[in-house]
C-alpha cells in the first residue's frame, strides 16, 4: 500500500537524520520533498499545499530539541498532519434503526457489490440479522453476483428479478426483514461507468423511499484523483454519511485517501484491501494508516486481524498439542488457513513495522502455500498424525496426487521435522519457567 509514497516521504527526511537541529534551510528542503511526493501520489494540489505549509509552520515552531533528534520530531509531524488530514479520529460505523437500513452508492466497478457483501460478513459476525438487497435492475449479472456473495456468507439476498423499480425493491425488502426478524438491511445499487442524471435520480429516489440511517459512498481508490471528484458529485446528491475505499491492496498511490477527506468533508469509514471476502474489511483508523504511509507498519490492525482468525478454543488446543509434541500436518494445515484468513500477505506483511520497506523488491507469492496444502491434503489421515511412517512409495504417492515433486514433498517433510524439533527445544526451555506454559 502506497509504497512509492512511503519511500519518498522516507527519502525526504532522510536529510534532516544527519542535522543536529532543524533550521529554517533544511525545514524548506524537506517540505518541498515532502510537497513532491505527495503530488506524485495524486495528492489534491490545494490539499498538498495546505498540509505541506502546516508541517512547515510547525516543524519551525519548534523549540531546541533535546530527546529527539530532527528526523525523528519531523517524522512526528508529517504523521500527525497526515491523520488530522485524514479526519483525526475514527467515525464509527453506526447504523441505527428496526431493522437499520444502509445505503451503497457508487460507480460501477468502484467495487460496491463486493464491500455489500463483506459488510454483511462483518456484521453478521457482529451479532446482527443482515439482509442484502440487490437494488441493481439493469444488470442480471449484479443479482448473481450479490447471490454468489450471499451465499459464501451464510447471509440472506432479498431479490426480485422481475421487478425494475428499486424503490419497490428496497421498500419490499424492509418490508420482509421486519417479518423476518432482520436487524440490518443493507441495500446495494446500480452504478454506471461515471457519473449519470438518471442514476443520480434513481438512488435519490431510493434513499428517500427508505430512508437510510447510513448512506455509504464506494469509491476505487485506484482511481486517484478521479475518485475525489466523484466523491464530491455524488455527496452533492446524496449527503453521504461515509466513504470506503477500496482496492487499498493493489498500487495505490494514496491521492484518493489522503484528499477525499479534506474536499468532500466526510469521513473515511471502512477500507477494503482484497478481493477475498474474509479480514479484507477494516474500520478506517486516521492514525494508523498516517503510520503505514510512513512505512511505520501498523501492529493494531495486525493483532486485531489475528484476534479475528483465531478462536480462543482452537488456540488453547494447540498450545495444548505444541507442550506435548503432537503437532503434526493437520495443525500445520489449520495454521496456513487461519493465517489466510487473517487477510491478503503483501498486506500483513506491511503492518509490521519495517517489514515492508525490507521487502519492499522482493516478489511476495500469494500462492506459495498452496503446493503446501496440495500435499497435505493427498496425505492418509494417519500419515498426517504420524509423518515418521513416511516411506518413499509414501511419498511418490503423495507427490503425485499434489501435483507437486517429490523433491518438493521430501522438503515439506523436512521442514516440517525442524518445525518439530524447534518447538521441542522451545517446551524444553520453557518447561521450567513459570507462566510460560499457559493455557490449560
Ligand atoms: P461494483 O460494480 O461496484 O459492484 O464492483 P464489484 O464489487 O463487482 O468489483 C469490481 C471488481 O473489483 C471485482 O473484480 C472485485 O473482485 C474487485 N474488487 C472489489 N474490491 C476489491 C478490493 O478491495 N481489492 C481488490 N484487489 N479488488 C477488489
């Protein structure tokens, strides 16, 4: 995310590291870099002005400095003047109502269906009844889709094929979620290619008829600049409670998440960082991301994304496993999915601190676990318990209905034998410390 910000921003106070103090000289070298990069990142011009003549302003207000050097103190004042430009503080997410009623608005393709239906996860993780209502009548394909996500979700789909008014639809909808004990409504619209009086007209329309007690605008934040504009359009119609930004996965330059705040005046709500439908899905946290651009990682998210991966149950079950030295392939394998689930890799892996810009040329394989799982799964449930048994028919076996060698084969079993005698050593020593044995 923002990769190329990051490392120019770092570039820009790179200069002042080796200063003994900040002067009127290095403070107007570094800002202008600073200015730069944020243009480059498609930065609003007027917005990257402001923020640039505020970071100067108070980088020279500064008294002599004696804990931090230069560098250290401009770091924290670029990172505060990117949260406050970015809203300071979070806006929850709080739709109200019996059921609550959320409205999705934006252009197609900005990736509106999908965050449908990651929100209706969430929710429904969150305790909450969710109906998703398939608002878009002019493509079949957007029912489907919708139904497809629904039913990867476990959530409800309230559609009607035959029907081309959406104000019927949404009403209809509510409608059935009060008979069927449904808390949470959340409609989905229609989008098109750019902006269009028609379909302003039509979610118009349908807001009023249903009277949402959030309205959320979705917005590609690949599309720069373009997605501000859009932004400001569509609140000038609709008065949006909120944003959410998508596609914060791919090579994102940063213009849309650091300017939409600032010109269109409504908070950023949610991020949307993959098109998996699992912890792809964050509350937006101003400080945090102000943190991640400025390649300081983001440990928050990171644990609270492994807080949702893993249940408490399932980790005292393999703390138990790991004391006795049971663990075999099929933890190992339920280790791979928890950490897939915990999101996209590239994405974990710039949350922590540092760790991004080290790896910031290496190729990252979003699919490196998979010749890993292939293998285990073409395992006998006893070979999976007991890899000692592995003989080398075994293993052709193996290699052959994994699709993998048995090269590759031979290095798992291996790798995974290390694994093994690490996490000895590891009870060994922890054996008689107190408190490091844990869950019981
Ligand atoms: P809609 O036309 O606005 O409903 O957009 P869709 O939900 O159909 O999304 C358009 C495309 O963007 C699809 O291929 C999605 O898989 C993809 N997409 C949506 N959200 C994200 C995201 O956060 N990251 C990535 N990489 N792709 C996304």
């Amino acid at each position: 995310m923002f990769d190329n910000l990051s490392q120019q921003l770092d570039r820009a106070v790179k200069n002042l590291k080796g200063e003994g103090r900040i002067s009127e000289i290095n403070v107007a070298t570094t800002v202008k870099e600073i200015r730069k990069a944020l243009l480059n990142a498609d930065v609003n011009f007027k917005v990257a002005k402001e923020i640039t003549n505020d970071i100067k302003e108070e980088a020279l207000g500064q008294k002599v400095l004696t804990a931090v050097s230069p560098g250290q103190l401009f770091i924290k004042i670029v990172s505060d003047k990117l949260t406050e430009l970015m809203g300071s503080t979070v806006v929850p997410f709080n739709p109200t109502g019996n059921p609550a009623v959320v409205l999705i608005s934006g252009l197609q393709g900005s990736g509106k269906t999908t965050f449908t239906g990651k929100l209706g996860l969430k929710m429904k993780k969150a305790g909450k009844q969710v109906l998703l209502v398939a608002g878009d009548v002019y493509r079949p394909a957007a029912i489907d889709q919708l139904e497809t996500l629904g039913e990867q979700t476990g959530v409800e789909v309230y559609t009607e094929r035959e029907n081309k008014n959406p104000v019927e639809i949404a009403q209809n909808a509510i409608e059935y979620a009060k008979k069927n004990g449904k808390s949470l409504v959340i409609v989905d619209t229609a989008g098109r290619l750019a902006v269009d009086e028609q379909m302003m007209k039509e979610i118009e329309a349908v807001k009023a008829a249903v009277k949402p007690s959030e309205t959320l605008f979705v917005v590609d934040s690949m599309t720069g600049q373009d997605a501000v504009n859009t932004a400001k359009t569509f609140n000038e119609r609709l008065d949006f409670d909120g944003v959410v930004l998508t596609k914060l996965d791919g090579d994102t330059r940063g213009g849309a998440a650091l300017s939409i705040r600032r010109v269109v005046e409504k908070p950023i709500k949610f991020i949307s960082t993959g098109e998996k439908l699992e912890n792809t899905l964050d509350e937006f946290h101003p400080d945090r991301m102000a943190q991640r651009i400025l390649g300081m990682g983001d440990v928050v998210s990171l644990v609270e994304r492994a807080q949702q991966a893993y249940d408490e149950e399932e980790a005292k079950r393999l703390n138990k496993k790991l004391r006795k030295n049971q663990f075999d392939f099929n933890d190992l394998l339920s280790q791979i999915q928890h950490i897939k689930k915990m999101g996209d890799i590239k994405d974990l892996i710039a949350m922590v601190p540092g760790m991004g810009k080290m790896l910031k040329d290496t190729e990252i394989d979003e699919n490196a676990f998979k010749p890993v799982e292939a293998i285990i799964s073409s395992m006998t449930p006893e070979e999976r318990t007991k890899p000692e048994i592995m003989s080398t028919s075994r293993k052709q076996r193996i290699a052959k209905g994994s699709g993998t060698s048995i090269q590759q084969v031979n290095n798992l079993i291996k790798q995974f034998e290390e694994m093994r005698k690490t996490m000895k050593k590891i009870n060994r020593m922890s054996g008689g410390v107190p408190g490091m044995k844990g869950g019981k």
